[in-house]
C-alpha cells in the first residue's frame, strides 16, 4: 500500500493465495476467479510430484514371474536431460496391456533398498492416506501406462512374429507417457511395473538418464532481509559446493554461503523411522545465499549467479501449476512487491526431492520479487524434535530443509520468526510450530516487536502465522484454544490490523473479532468491496488464504454468512 491510503480505511485488497499468501496493492472485486486458477486442480494432480506420487511400503522389488521377451522400455529425447526436460516414456512389447500396468521415476538409479518391512505405517505417518505406489525406492513421480488412451485398446500394435506366409501370429502393443523431470541432479532411471501399486513387480527397467549439468546453478529465489529495500538475499541450488557469485547491478557481486544438510539432520524414530532419515532421502545438493547490497529502493535490478554466467535466464515454465500461473500473471503485469507464503510450503514431508521440483515451480515469481515465507506444520514437527505439536507432519524434515532453502531474517536456527516492513506495513510474523506460551522466548518478541512499531511509519501492522484462530473447518484439528488464549491478547493490545493464517485449505475471513465476539463488520463500498473502517480501532480482522495448490477442505461449522465470506474453489482472493 502506498502511504496515501494509510488513513486507516483497511479495504480487503489483498491478492491472496494458499500455496502463497500473495499481498498487493491493486484493487480487484472480491471474488474473481482468475481464468488460470479454474483448472488447478487438474493440473496439480498432473504436473506436481506429490500426493499420488508418494511413494510407499518399502518392501523388496520382485521382478515379475515369466516378463515377456519383447518387453522394452526406452524414454526419449534420448541424450543427456535438460534442467527441465518433458520425457516421453514409451513402453513396448506387451502382449496384454493391463490397466495395473504403470511407470515410475527413480532416483538415483543406483538407489537400492533390500530390507523393506512392510508396513504402510511409514507412510501414513505423514498424513498421506492416498492410493499410493508400494515400493521400496521412492519414485519421484509415477504414472499409470494407461494415462495413454491408446495403450489399453492396443491402438500401437507391433508384430513380432510372423509365420511362413507373413501373416502375423504374435503382436505386441505400446503405450507413451510424459514425464515432466526438473535438473535433481542425480540420474534417474524410469521402472515398468504390473501389478498396480499394491503388489509391483518389476517387468523391466530403462537405462539411466543423466543430467547434462548436474551442478547448475539453479532456481534463484529472492528474499528480503531487511526494512531498508536495499538489500535483497538471493539463493540458489548448485550440485557444486565451491562458493559462487552474483552479479548484479552495475558491475556489483557478491560471493556466496554455501550449506547444505544430510540425512544425519533430519529427526527420526527407532520405532517408526521418518521418511527424511531414510527412504524419502534424496542428496539437496548445496544451496548458494548472497546478500546483494547497495540496491535502490523502489527500483529494478538484474543479476546473474553461479560460477560461469552461464545460467542467466529468467522463464515461465510450462508445467508450473495454474496456480504459479495466475501468480505469475499477477507479478508480470502488475505491481507486486512481495509474496508471503504462510506455512506448508513444498509439502516434501520427508520426500525431499520435492523441494526441487517446488523451487522450480515457483521460480517465475519468486526470482522476480521476494518470495517472504512462515514456517508450518509439515515443515517442522516432529516428536520429540521440540516442535509445539509432536505430529510426524514434516515427515522428519523438522524444519532443517526449510530454513536452508528459505532463509528469512530469524533471530537464529530453529527459532523462525520475524518482523519486515515493506512501505506503509509492517508484518510480524511468528511460527504457531514453537512455543508461543506467555513468557516464552517468542511470545516476548511478539509483544517487543509489536509494541516498538512505529505507527506514524507504517501504521498498518499485520500478524502472520500459520495455525489460524478461527475457522468454520473443523475448530477441533484447527485450531488450539491454547494458542489462542495465549496470544490473542497481544493482537488487540497492539492494534494489528490484519491477521493471515493458512493450514485450512480453503479461504474465509472474519469480521473484526476478538474472544470470538464480532467487534465490527465491515460495510460495502460503491464497488461491492467489503471495507473495514479502522479509524476508530475495534478488533483485528483475520483471514485464512489457505486455498490454493491441494484439495480444499469442507466448512462444516458455518458459524454466520454475515460476518463471514467463504470462496469454496481453488482461487485468487484480492
Ligand atoms: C491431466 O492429465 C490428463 C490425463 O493425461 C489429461 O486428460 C488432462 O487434460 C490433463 N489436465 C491438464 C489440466 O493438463
Ligand atoms: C542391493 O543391496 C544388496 C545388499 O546390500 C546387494 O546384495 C544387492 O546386490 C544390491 N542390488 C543391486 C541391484 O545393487
Ligand atoms: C512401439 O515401440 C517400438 C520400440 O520403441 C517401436 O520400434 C515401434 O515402432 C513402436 N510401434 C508403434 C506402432 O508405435
Ligand atoms: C516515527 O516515525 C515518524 C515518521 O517516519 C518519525 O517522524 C518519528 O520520529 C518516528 N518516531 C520514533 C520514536 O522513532
Ligand atoms: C469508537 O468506538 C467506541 C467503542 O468501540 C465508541 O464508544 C465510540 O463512540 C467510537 N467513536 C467514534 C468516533 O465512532
Ligand atoms: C470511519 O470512521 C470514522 C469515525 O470512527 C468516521 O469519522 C469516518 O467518516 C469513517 N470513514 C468512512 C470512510 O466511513
Ligand atoms: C465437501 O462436502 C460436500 C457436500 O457435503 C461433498 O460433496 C464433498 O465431497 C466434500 N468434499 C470433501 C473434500 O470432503
């Protein structure tokens, strides 16, 4: 917001997505559906690698009984991959295509797991109750042959014997599917089962594909560090642990920080172990940060990374999500600042190659402006890892692979939280995963920072945090009356204006509440926008921008259509 509509008129203006909590200061009607976002669901199930693709039951791979002799594999292109690369896997030779037939994405392909009790346990422990590969490796992706409306009614026949009068007396038939692979770094190998994904057996393996740069430097993503506008923080992803650069402005570098973290980081259980410290690993690499100084506020500026230039390039992807694409839309065409992505951020869980595919995805925004993140549930608890609740939501990961790939401006490792003022706000943003019982080591900073605000500087404050305090969802899993008790009190004490949370998938915000009482409601403007006057101070309004990117969850417990404004679709709230 520009400081001329800091008078205290709060107009819900916010641009606001679940896979991101997207701020901006342009005005649209409340509830248009960006034409991008209507299909989003169908593309997430296509183009992501998670939820379907999960992988499961550790048990040994058997190769399958008598696999025919023509059986064939092959993945084309068939030369050294690119950084994103769409693979057409076609299986061939197969006498009676079977609708259990189906194709997954190994990686490395030397990955080898002998000893896999079998137990779905390990993997509904991260909450995923889907139809799922049962496997010992962890497939990247996986996809039914039958995903080619061609291969079950064996449109791409082939004969493969034919006798002394040429007629053909053994056929075979083929099917093609396409992978969408990103540069993980290490090989990859595409594996032909039957079976379905509860009993695989192997039928035949392709040969391994390779990157043709594994240590590119890769997925540059912005964040801002501090309140100043004139330094932004880059990081990157390179297989190359030597330290790299960035170049920008004119003539100006800065050299990278490089860390990484191993399988020896993430948390895990001898009874149960996580899916981060042992099937779900997959090698980061190294991820490059460098603080570029010496920036102008309010002013564009290029840079380029990595340690021969080489790599400088800033593209759309196809493939992204619709939802990355209605975003990116939004950062093309108008004036976004900032994005704020609340909480459940790649949703690896413990799968780690997905924050690959996840810093991929968001690259066509999140190299253009800061990409400003909260840490949720699935990234950081675990028991016994000393997060708030002791869910297995992180899969293991216990908040070690976030706070590498996104490095916010935090007091210190595993202490998540901070506060950044853009124009006339200012954000206090706080982890709902660490204790924020009063007189705790956070719930001090909140109140600290909250009360040094300078109201004249940035009179809007708003509170960010992951676990809301109220939803129509169900209150029971969604919220904690504890967490509430705590640390409501503070956001009327310190006036905040807005409060964002996440954790429900779907989207809905109150009227300006506090202690579950309606303070004030907000009236319509000339345009039909819901407009808050906060002029005279009543109550912090809050809202959940949980929407995008994964399946919505249904508001049983509609508490007052009044006071309360549900979107039930995968949407771009503004
Ligand atoms: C998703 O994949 C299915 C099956 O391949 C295809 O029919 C559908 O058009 C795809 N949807 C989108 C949005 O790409
Ligand atoms: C997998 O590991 C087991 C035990 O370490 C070994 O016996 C087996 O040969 C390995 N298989 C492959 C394909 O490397
Ligand atoms: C089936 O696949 C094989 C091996 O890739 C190929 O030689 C053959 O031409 C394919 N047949 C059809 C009908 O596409
Ligand atoms: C608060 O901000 C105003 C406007 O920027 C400034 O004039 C004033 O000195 C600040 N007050 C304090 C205590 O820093
Ligand atoms: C401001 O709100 C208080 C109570 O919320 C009310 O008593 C007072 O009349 C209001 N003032 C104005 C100017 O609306
Ligand atoms: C906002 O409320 C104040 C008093 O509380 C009033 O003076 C002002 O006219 C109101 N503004 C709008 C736009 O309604
Ligand atoms: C939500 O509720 C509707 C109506 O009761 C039902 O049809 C739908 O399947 C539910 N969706 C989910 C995700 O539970």
């Amino acid at each position: 917001m520009d400081p001329s509509s800091s008078s205290g008129i709060l107009k819900l203006l916010l641009l606001l997505t679940a896979i991101l909590g997207y701020y901006s200061t342009t005005s649209y009607a409340a509830s248009s559906l960006h034409p991008l976002a209507a299909r989003s669901l169908d593309e997430h199930r296509n183009y992501t690698a998670i939820s379907d693709f999960r992988v499961v039951n550790r048990r040994k791979l058997l190769t399958c009984p008598d696999p025919n002799p023509y059986l064939r594999i092959t993945v084309s292109p068939n030369t050294p991959m690119s950084d994103v690369e769409y693979l057409t896997v076609t299986v061939s030779g197969v006498l009676i295509p079977d609708s259990s037939d189906w194709v997954a994405m190994i990686s490395p392909s030397s990955e080898n797991v002998t000893d896999c009790p079998s137990s779905k346990a390990y993997y509904l422990q991260t909450g995923d109750t889907s139809s799922l590969p049962l496997l010992c490796q962890y497939p990247v992706k996986a996809q039914y042959v039958s995903n080619d409306p061609n291969y079950l009614s064996c449109k791409n026949k082939q004969c493969q014997v034919h006798d002394l009068f040429g007629n053909c007396i053994v056929s075979t038939c083929n099917g093609s599917i396409t992978f969408q692979v990103v540069n993980i770094r290490t090989d990859i190998e595409f594996v032909f089962f039957t079976g379905g994904f509860d009993i695989p057996c192997i039928l035949t393996r392709s040969s391994p594909l390779t990157f043709a740069n594994p240590n590119m430097p890769l997925n540059g993503h912005l964040s801002s560090i501090d309140s100043s506008g004139a330094s932004m923080r880059l990081t990157w992803v390179s297989g190359n642990g030597a330290p790299q650069q960035v170049q920008y402005g004119n003539g100006m570098s800065q050299t990278s920080v490089v860390s990484t973290f191993t399988q020896a980081d993430m948390c895990t259980n001898s009874d149960l172990p996580s899916p981060a410290a042992d099937f779900g690993w997959h090698d980061p690499g190294f991820i490059h940060s460098a603080i570029m100084k010496g920036l102008q506020p309010s002013s564009t500026f290029f840079y380029r990374y990595g340690r021969a230039f080489q790599n400088f390039y800033i593209v759309n992807e196809p493939g992204s999500i619709s939802v990355i694409n209605a975003v990116t839309d939004q950062v093309n065409s108008v004036n976004v600042d900032s994005i704020f992505h609340i909480g459940d951020i790649s949703y690896a869980t413990g799968f780690l190659v997905e924050w690959d595919f996840f810093l991929s995805l968001i690259k066509p925004v999140a190299s253009k402006v800061s990409y400003m993140t909260a840490i949720g549930n699935h990234e950081r608890d675990y028991a016994g890892s000393g997060s708030v609740y002791i869910t297995p939501d992180s899969g293991g990961e216990c908040g070690v692979a976030y706070e590498t790939y996104f490095q916010m401006p935090t007091p210190a490792m595993d202490k998540p939280w901070y506060s950044i003022e853009q124009a006339s706000v200012h954000f206090t943003v706080i982890s709902t995963e660490h204790d924020w019982s009063v007189g705790s080591e956070q719930y001090n900073w909140m109140a600290a920072d909250m009360g040094s605000v300078n109201r004249s500087k940035t009179p809007w404050l708003i509170f960010m945090g992951h676990r809301p305090m109220y939803t129509s969802s169900n209150p029971v899993t969604s919220v904690d009356p504890l967490f509430v008790v705590a640390v409501e009190p503070l956001l009327l004490q310190y006036k905040v204006d807005l409060a964002l949370f996440g954790h429900v998938h779907n989207y809905e915000r109150t009227c300006a509440v506090y202690q579950g009482q309606c303070l004030a409601v907000p009236t319509k403007d000339a345009n039909g926008v819901d407009t808050y006057n906060n002029t005279n101070y009543s109550a912090p309004v809050q809202a959940i921008i949980g929407m995008a990117g994964f399946t919505l969850d249904n508001f049983t417990n509609f508490v007052d259509s009044i006071t309360r404004n549900v979107e039930d679709s995968f949407r771009i709230i503004k």
